[in-house]
C-alpha cells in the first residue's frame, strides 16, 4: 500500500465522547456526528453507565470499524476519560463532544477548514445552543475572576454590570473570533497544541476541566476561537440529573482546584480564604436547596 493510500485511510478527525447514561442521546449524538463526508473515527468512553444507552448504540451502529466503544467499567470523570479515549485517538484534529450534544450538518467541516487555515489556532469553539435554539450561557464566556464572583454572591450586579461571566447578551460576532474560553460541550483541538499542552487534568472530575485547559493553551500561546456560523445543539444536564448534590459538590471543588492552581497567589491570604468560604457557602446553599426540595416530593 503506498503513502498516499495509507493517509487517505488515515481519519481527518476524531471525535471523542464520553458517555454516562445518556440514554437514546448517545445515539443521536453519533448518527449526527457520522452525518459527514469527512474521513471520522468515533471513540466513546463509557463512564461505568447502567442503562441501555450502549446497547442501543452497539444496536444502531454495531458493524461499523469507525466506532470504538471502550468501557471503563467505572465513573473515571470526565478528564480522565477523556485522556484515555485521546490517547488511543489516531487523527491530528481532536473533537471532544458530549453525549448529549448534536452536531448540526456542516459544523465539523466548518470547524475542521479554521483549523486547517489558521495555523496558531489550538482550539477551536463553536455556538452552542438549547434544542429551542437559544444560545447557551456557557457558549460565549471569559475566564472566573473570583470578583467577578463576590459581585455575583452579593447580587450587586446592578452596579457593576460589567462582572459578567457570559457574553451572551452581547451581539452573536459575525466572524471567528478570539476567546478566552469556549464551551466544554465542544472542543476542537489541534493534536500538535495537545502535544505541547498536554491532557486534560484530571484532579477535576466534572467541572472546570474546560476551563483550566483554556487558561493553559493561552499560556503557551495557542489561540482559542469561536465560530459564529458553526452550532451544536446541547441538551444540557441530560447526564447530570441522578445526583444532583454529587454534581453540585464536584462542581464546587473543581473551582476551587481551578482557583488555588491559577489565581490565589494573586490575592491576599484573607481575600484568598474569603473566596474558597464563598465557593463552599454557595455549595451547601444549592445542596440545603435540594434537600428540601427532595424531601416536598
């Protein structure tokens, strides 16, 4: 077989998901992704999911040799999922995607043409919306600034407008432009970027894995972009919904990793405490909230 025979083989992209209970949306999230005339492999992680949502995928698409289903056996998170499945990925443009996520006709081809044409780009993000169309908060946002946070606690929003964690209320960019961070939901990236960054951290199990990822691609001088014309449809917190407080306690303690490895060292001691008291505060308010709520069922 010659080298031009062996790299036309070889896929353009790999699309990476990790699953966890996902349902009949695992499905819909692959039939979508392989709705492509684009060279694809699809490697799912499943996170230990106990219900059918392997069975029918294996069911829909069984036979076919670009689809690789690893089963971990147990709920690895989703960074360290995530590292296995890019480990074992061939293609050198790396698309991690959520199970609940469904890729709308010409996005990876979008997504898939930036990267080629933009040689500095690390990673790449596209519009991210609700099955309503609605664009979501995490879509288009900047990095946490822990005063951003107090403003938030303190709902003092009205006079600093501005300490704002989400751009959506801003005009939609009619051009691919540079973010600080994109939504986890979808994120393209470029394999020399992942070899010069490295994996996902993995002393996050849910949230703010994303986000750290972002900060460390800046650092070492890849662009993140947004593309406005390529959108995914997100069905957010369809795999979240079983454990509501667990959730909310690996989201808690993921900003507080992301806050003591970036940014503590640039406050004071006090204001340093101050924010990780903030950060638990909020978690054991939206925890009592749930109780309550379960105990009024």
């Amino acid at each position: 077989m010659s080298a031009t025979d062996e790299h036309q083989k070889q896929p353009q992209i790999s699309i990476l998901i990790v699953n966890y209970n996902a349902g009949a949306l695992l499905t819909a999230c692959v039939t979508a992704a392989f709705n492509t005339a684009l060279r694809v492999e699809i490697l799912v992680g499943d996170n230990g999911s106990h219900d059918d949502s392997l069975d029918q995928l294996r069911a829909r698409f069984g036979t076919d040799s670009r689809l690789v289903v690893l089963e971990n056996g147990v709920n690895l998170g989703f960074a360290a999922a995530h590292n296995r499945l890019l480990s074992l990925a061939k293609a050198p443009a790396l698309l991690l995607l959520n199970p609940d996520c469904l890729l709308t006709f010409g996005t990876l081809e979008r997504l898939l043409a930036f990267l080629h044409t933009t040689p500095n780009a690390g990673m790449i993000g596209c519009i991210v919306r609700d099955p309503d169309g609605r664009e979501q908060v995490a879509s288009r946002r900047v990095i946490p600034d822990p005063r951003i946070g107090v403003v938030k606690m303190l709902r003092l929003e009205r006079w600093w407008p501005q300490a704002t964690l989400n751009l959506t209320a801003q005009p939609l960019p009619t051009a691919p432009q540079r973010v600080a961070a994109i939504s986890g939901a979808l994120m393209l990236v470029r394999r020399a970027a992942l070899n010069d960054v490295g994996m996902l951290d993995d002393g996050y199990f849910l949230h703010c894995e994303d986000l750290d990822w972002c900060v460390r691609f800046a650092r070492a001088n890849w662009d993140i972009y947004l593309i406005p014309d390529a959108t995914v449809i997100h069905h957010k917190g369809s795999c979240s919904t079983e454990h509501p407080i667990r959730v909310e306690w690996h989201k808690h303690r993921g900003m507080v990793r992301f806050f003591r490895k970036f940014q503590q060292q640039d406050y004071s001691r006090l204001f340093g405490w101050l924010v990780l008291f903030g950060i638990w505060l909020h978690f054991a308010v939206i925890a009592l909230f749930h109780a309550v709520r379960n105990r009024n069922k």
